[in-house]
C-alpha cells in the first residue's frame, strides 16, 4: 500500500509541473512582443519536444493546458482516496 501512496505522490508531482509548464507556454503565447508569431517557452519542448514543429495555436496550448489540469484534478483526487482509505484503515 505504502508503494501505491508513493507512486500516486510522485505522479501528483509531475502532474502539477507539467501543468505548470503548460499554463506558462500558454501564457507566454499570448503575449506577442514575446516573439514574432507563437512562440514556445516550455521546458518540456526543449527536452522532450511534445509540441512538435507546427501547426500550434493558442486554442491548441489552452487544450493541452486545459487537458493536463484535469489530468492534475484526478491524480489529485486519486491521493486523496488512498490518503482516506489509509486513514480509515489505521482507526481499526
């Protein structure tokens, strides 16, 4: 059980900092004296490349971004129903 616990808390953070990341590429893209056209300022483009080379717009990095908090929101909700069931089963 205490692995499962682990394991839920290191993807909660993770989750968090890809959200992260992604809520700031979609705020740097709307600012245009950033760059000339849309820029990316993410460090998971620089070393993963998950946005790729083209065809990015800024409804495209609000639905990754968008996408990536409700992922958060259920990794989240998953730590917290193993935080209760440990609880639960430490008062018997």
């Amino acid at each position: 059980m205490i692995k499962l616990r682990v394991t839920a808390l290191i993807a909660l953070v993770i989750a968090v900092f890809v959200s992260i990341d992604f809520g700031l590429n979609f705020g740097f893209s709307l600012i245009p004296e950033l760059q000339d056209g849309i820029g990316s300022h993410s460090i998971l483009q620089s070393l993963f490349g998950v946005f790729g080379d083209r065809g990015w717009s800024w409804a495209r990095f609000f639905y990754a971004f968008q996408r990536s908090l409700w992922v958060t929101f259920a990794v989240f909700a998953v730590n917290v129903l193993l935080y209760v069931r440990a609880e639960i089963g430490r008062k018997k």
